[in-house]
C-alpha cells in the first residue's frame, strides 16, 4: 500500500503518459531496502503554486522530485537555490528537498546527455551539430554543448516555429556564449548532409504513424544520429540512419545518466554500479528490450 511509504519521490508534469521514470528509481530503492516510492504527479497548472507550497509543510512525504514538459522552467520560481548549472540553463529537472524543507534545483538531462554521448564514443569537439526542436530538451543539449570546453565548431538549431529557437538562444545567451550556434528557417538550412551529429529534440516519432522529418538522401555513414525518442526504441529516423551505415543511438541512455545523476543528489552520494546497472536494467525490460 501506497501509504506504508514514509518517503516519497516522483514526476511533476503533464500530461505525464507512460514513464519509464518510477520503474529505474523504484528498481533501485527496493535493491537499496530504502523505504520510499516513486510515484507520478501529474499536476495541472492551477494546481502547480498549491503543491509546491505545501512540499514546505514539515509532514510532507516528498524529499525529490524530478521535472518534465511543461514546468521545467516553470518550477525555478518556487525553489530555494539552484546549482550553478540551472542559472545557466534555466530550466530544472531534478529537485531535492532537505530536511528543513529547503527546494533546491538541479539539471541533470544536460551531464546525462554529455555522459552517454561519452559512452557511446562521440567527441564533440569542432564538430557540426544539427538540431531538430527547440524545447526544453534541446535548451538543455544546446546549452551544455556550448559550456564544455570541447565545443562543436557549429550548431544549427531548426524548430517548426523559429521565434521560439531565436528566443531559446536569446535567453541561454545572457549567461552562456552561444557564438557558434544558429537558428535556421528551414530544415534545408541545417546542412544535415554536413552534420557529424543530429539530433532529434523534437516528439516526431513517438507515434507509429509519425513521418520522417529528415530526407533519407541526407542521412550518411560518417554521423551519428541522436535520437531523443526511446519509445520506440528505432524510430523511422534511426531505422534510415542505421540502414545509411550511420551510427545511431536513441534516448534509453541519456534518460538512464539523468536518472542516476537524480538519484545522487537525492541520496547525496555516488551510487554503486550494481545499483547503476540494476536502474538500466529496469529501464530495459520496461521497453521489452
Ligand atoms: P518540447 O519542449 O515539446 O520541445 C519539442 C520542440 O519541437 C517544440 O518546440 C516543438 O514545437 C518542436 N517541434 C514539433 N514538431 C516539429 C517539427 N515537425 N519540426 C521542428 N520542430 C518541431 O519537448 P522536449 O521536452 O524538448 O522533448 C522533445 C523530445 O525529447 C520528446 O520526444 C521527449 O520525450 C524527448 N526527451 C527525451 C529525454 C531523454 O532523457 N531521452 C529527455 C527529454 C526529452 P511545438 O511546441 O510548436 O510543437
């Protein structure tokens, strides 16, 4: 029973869908023997200032949260402190409450995007980088990739709506140089046939039915294609790039580095590597993989 919980962790968004979320952390609380359940809040906005009121209350169960579309730069109002990382990035997807009750906000898509691109072998450094969206995921690759000190040598945003990847770059830019980055009108203009990396930070291809935004043509065997998307684990995007001789890689691992890096500061240490790997594990068999 759900109440037996004394400690409660879990996903503030909405709508929230099926998530992969509450199977790695439940996975990795029950290896721990830690008395605590992930659960989903899927929050209206009118009901967004409420609940984070009353995580403040000193009986409240919730010590971590984790943030999805669409209050990952909503919620930055309603916390204590952030890591240096978030007034950069201006967006938030992990929250820790500490024990005075204390909300303090963390970005961990941005080093579990960085981590599994390591994973998989892609040095990023004066390479060509190609975007597809600009939302909240994209605001967070975006901005990381001009942070590191191996910047890409270009970066080539395209969102279906220009004004907000302009206003994406416009807002990141105050607190990071985002010199090598530019916003293009159309999908011609990302160069895709030049891309050492391209990314999909867009939902196309979440549904069975959903067309490929890239032409095949472009699509060659010396890039690698990213795909944010991990359900279905090969998109239309990656079963073409694959086919190209590309080297693909969908969204499993980043979700998995985020995931892990949450759990650290909930739990304020590194986790073991048994306890790392029984969260892919769990993130793995929730996809049949
Ligand atoms: P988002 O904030 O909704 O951003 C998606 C952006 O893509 C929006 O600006 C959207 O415009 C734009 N877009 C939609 N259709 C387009 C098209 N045909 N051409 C160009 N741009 C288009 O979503 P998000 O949070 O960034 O997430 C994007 C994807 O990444 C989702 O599939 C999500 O599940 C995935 N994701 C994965 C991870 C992971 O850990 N693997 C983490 C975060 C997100 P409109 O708003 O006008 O539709």
């Amino acid at each position: 029973m759900e109440e037996d919980y004394k400690t409660q962790y879990g996903l503030v968004g909405y709508p929230l869908g099926h998530s992969l979320s509450p199977l790695m952390h439940n996975a990795a609380f029950e290896a721990l023997e830690v008395d605590a359940l992930y659960k989903l809040f899927p929050l209206e906005e009118e009901e967004l200032e409420g609940f984070f009121k009353d995580l403040k209350d000193e009986f409240s169960p919730i010590f971590g949260l984790n943030v999805t579309v669409p209050y990952k730069e909503k919620v930055v109002q309603y916390l204590d402190n952030v890591d240096p990382l978030v007034d950069k990035i201006k967006a938030v997807n992990t929250i820790l409450i500490n024990d005075e009750r204390k909300l303090i906000g963390y970005n961990t898509d941005a080093p579990g995007f960085l981590a599994h691109l390591s994973e998989i072998g892609f040095k990023s450094e004066d390479k060509n980088v190609a975007i597809l969206g600009a939302g909240g995921a994209a605001r967070a690759i975006v901005s990381v990739l001009c942070l590191i000190v191996e910047r890409p040598k270009t970066i080539k945003l395209y969102d279906i709506d220009k004004g907000k990847a302009d206003l994406l770059i416009k807002d990141i830019g105050e607190m990071i140089n985002v010199d090598i980055v530019e916003t293009v009108n159309s999908i011609d203009d990302l160069n895709i046939e030049l891309a050492d990396l391209l990314i999909n930070a867009t939902p196309i291809g979440m549904k069975e039915d959903d067309p490929c935004l890239v032409d095949e043509g472009l699509l060659h065997s010396d890039m690698l294609v990213y795909d944010l998307i991990y359900n279905p684990a090969e998109t239309e995007l990656l079963r073409m790039a694959r086919e190209k001789g590309a080297q693909v890689s969908n969204g499993l691992g980043m979700l998995y580095y985020q995931g892990v890096l949450a759990f650290q500061h909930w739990a304020g240490q590194e986790i073991d590597q048994n306890i790392k790997n029984i969260m892919r594990e769990a993130l793995e068999k929730g996809l049949g993989l």
